[in-house]
C-alpha cells in the first residue's frame, strides 16, 4: 500500500481521544418508544413540537427524460399548527437511513442477530469523562436496528476523532495505520484528498477496512445525530393541509428521505402513510407577512427553489380577495428556470393563475435545454433585464428573496446581481457587493439554501 510506504518512518500526532463515557448493553427491562425515536426531543431550528401526521394525496410536477422527477405532497396540518406558520416557513421531517446500510452496519458490528433486541444505553460506570451526558436524541431504551435507523447520521463525513476511534477497534495493523494516518496531524493532506475530496462517509470507511468492528456505545459516543430534513412550505391558506415538494436525485445517489417519500407514496402497500414532523424557522426567518404585502418584491428561485413562492402568491391573492381594508400591493417580480418547459416547469399553471389574478406582476422563465428558449439561466434573464431589476431592487419598499441549490446554484446567481448592480449604477463591484451584505443583514435580502436529500 503505497500511503502506508510513503508515511513508514513517519511519526504520528493523535490527539488524545476523551474517555469513553456511553454503554449499550442488552436487557430484559424497559418499553422501546413506538413512535419516532426523536419526535419527543427538541429539534433544531424548531418552532413547535414534534407532530405525527399523514400524507393525504400527491401529484408528479414533473418527470420524463433527461430531468429529475418532482413530485408535490399534500400533508394534513396538525390543528396546534393552522395558526403557527408563514408563507415561506419550512416543515422539518424526521427520517430514517436506508434499511440496506442499517443493516450493513449491523452485520459488521455482528448485531443482526440481535438487532431487535431491547439495548439500555447509559453512563458507563466509573464515570471517567469530566461531566458526561447522554444525547438527549438517543432515549434509554432502544434497539440496535432503530437506533441506527433513526437517531444516528451513518452518512456523516467522519472527521479524525471518529477515525482515531475505529483505529482503536480495527485487527488488521495495516488498516489501522490507515486510519491513525488519516487522523493524524501529518495525514491531513491525505484525508484532504481520501475523504473530503472523494466525499467518502462512514460508510464508505467502514467498507474501506474490512476488519475494523467498533462498538455500539462508540457510535452513539462519535456519530453526530441523524437531523431531521428541511422542505419548504408550497402552499398557503389551504384547507387542512399544508403541500412540500420534492425533486429525487438522478446522479446515482439515493437521497435518504425522499427514498422514504416516494415509498410512501408509490407503495401505500408496503409502506405506511405517517410522517413525523415540526415547523421549522430560520433566523433571519426567510418568509411573507402582512407587513411585506406593501412591498415591492423580487423572487428568484430556480428548479424547486420557487416552492415557498407558491406560498407567497398564494397569501396576496388571499389577502387581494378577502380584504376588508384597501391594501395597496407591491409589485411581485418571479424568476425561475427548469431544463424544459414541456417537462419540468414547476407550477406553470398556477403561476400563469396568479398572473391572470394580478398578484404576481412579472414572470420570467429559464429553459437551459430547449433550443429555442430566449434565456437559459436565471442569470440571463438578471443580466438581460439588469436596469429594471436593479431600479426596483434599490428602492427602499422592495425585498429580493433568493432560494435554491446554495452550493453552486445560488453564489453564481448572486454574483450576477452584484455584476448588475455594478454595471447599472457605475459603481465597484466590491461596493455592489458590500451593499448586497448590507441588504442582507437588514433584511431586504433574505436568502435560502436548499439542500439535497
């Protein structure tokens, strides 16, 4: 192995790993919860309790050759929930890892025998780690099987202390000296380039060194918790239901929780029709209230990133139809983009609705891969249209909402706006920029990552 040649006569700095403080040993006592394992815990970025519910119909958005099948959910509202949310808020749904890498684990760790036997986690005695508690997402009582199905982030980048700790249960030296290499101080340009570059997860590694068979109680102990995934509310106003939706990975992977939605929804049979969930607020909280129906409003989102503007258009023709008082609207400007207009544009119909209905003022839609399309990007339609945007944009009754795909997607539709805004108003790129930052700490600017799952 020509890393284990190459760091041979390489001394290692470990750092040292905290005592172990966590055991999970099998017992004859004690109820296993049978709901969700976190839907009595306080979730991040929660607004409410966690609520059981159910999926009540759904409709495919959008599926055919060369794009991404979307589908939208209708979800029944808790009652606690009717009052509690915005157009533009979030649901948070808990989630479970795939059965097939569950059960991988299990296997390695040569629990399936047991698997769903009844485990008591708690502190291991004597207590050797300096104030030591026991994640509040794992309860006392658990199986093997549910445990990691559904409290423990088995997809995780595992960072050195992980690897460290499966060093330390791992039979083969030359596997182990992988894994103390990769931990190491001297090893970080190899983990660098192994792991973070390859995008490798623990269950990559594990599959990397075959010998390597750690505890449970290590895993509750070094695996991060399993989070609950964020979708935007598509809806406002709907009677008893709220909608989501959701675009299912093409490039090979399998994004965990729309694996379970889409089973939920193509096989009522096999699968039931619950969900476990809770509204979910970011702060600066990215939504439309009562107070921003006055303003001007700039909405881009391309592919499934205009889902919390259905919610938006929604609420002014509500507030446009059934208002008492005399509310002057702001204009509403909505950008969006998809590969094909005869395949996967979003909601064409209902925006060409709120279009007719006069809550939504300007639409303008990307197709990258029709050939005869008048934009491909979102970027060119900023570009093309850049003094309008920018006029509207400057002006201190407008707000500009920004959603979408935050890795690559949203920095390059932004750095297109900055270029606008340097160009129109002949100023510096760099001071564009700083006035795009300062309009997002004021909250003029409101901008959501979407992250695939």
């Amino acid at each position: 192995m020509n890393v284990l040649e190459q760091f041979k006569a390489t001394p290692l700095t470990l750092t040292k790993l905290p005592a172990s403080f966590i055991e999970a040993n099998p017992t004859e006592s004690g109820q296993v919860p049978s709901d969700h394992l976190q839907s009595t815990t306080r979730q991040p970025f929660g607004s409410s309790n966690v609520y059981k519910t159910s999926i009540l119909h759904y409709r495919v958005l959008a599926e055919g050759d060369d794009v991404k099948t979307v589908y939208e959910v209708a979800i029944k509202l808790p009652p606690n929930m009717e009052e509690e949310y915005f157009p533009g808020d979030a649901i948070g749904i808990l989630t479970y890892n795939l059965a097939s890498e569950v059960d991988y684990v299990l296997d390695r760790l040569h629990l399936l025998e047991s698997a769903d036997q009844t485990y008591e986690v708690k502190l291991a005695k004597p207590v050797k780690k300096k104030n030591p508690e026991l994640p509040h997402y794992v309860p006392k009582y658990v199986t093997p099987r549910r445990l990691l199905s559904e409290c423990l982030d088995i997809r995780i980048t595992p960072r050195k202390g992980l690897l460290q700790a499966m060093a330390s249960c791992t039979a083969d030296e030359c596997e182990k000296r992988l894994l103390e290499i990769l931990a190491s101080k001297e090893g970080s340009n190899l983990y660098n380039e192994l792991i973070l570059k390859n995008e490798m997860n623990f269950l990559h590694v594990l599959k990397y060194v075959a010998t390597c068979k750690p505890p449970l109680a290590m895993l509750i102990e070094h695996l991060p918790r399993l989070q609950a995934r964020p979708y935007s509310i598509a809806s406002y106003g709907r009677e008893n239901h709220i909608r989501i939706a959701f675009a299912m990975l093409n490039d090979g992977q399998v994004g965990i929780t729309t694996h379970m939605l889409e089973s939920k929804l193509l096989h009522p049979g096999k699968w039931d029709k619950y969900l476990y969930m809770y509204l979910r607020q970011l702060k600066p909280v990215f939504n439309y209230r009562e107070e921003d129906l006055e303003r001007n409003i700039i909405m881009i989102g391309p592919g499934t990133g205009i889902t919390p503007y259905i919610g938006f258009l929604e609420y002014r023709k509500q507030a446009k139809g059934g208002s008492t008082r005399k509310t002057k609207m702001g204009s509403a400007w909505l950008l969006t983009s998809c590969r094909y207009q005869d395949r996967n544009y979003l909601y064409e119909n209902e925006l060409k609705g709120f279009m007719q209905a006069g809550v939504l003022d300007r639409l303008h839609v990307a197709s990258s891969r029709d050939e005869d399309s008048q934009y491909k990007y979102v970027q060119d339609i900023i570009e093309d249209r850049k003094e309008e945007l920018v006029e509207l944009l400057l002006d201190d009754a407008t707000k500009l909402y920004l959603c979408g795909e935050g890795r690559t997607m949203l920095p390059r539709i932004q750095d297109t706006i900055v270029t606008c805004m340097s160009k129109v108003k002949s100023m510096p790129k760099s001071e564009a920029a700083d006035l795009l930052a300062e309009y997002r700490k004021s909250g003029k600017y409101l901008y959501y990552s979407m992250i695939r799952y």
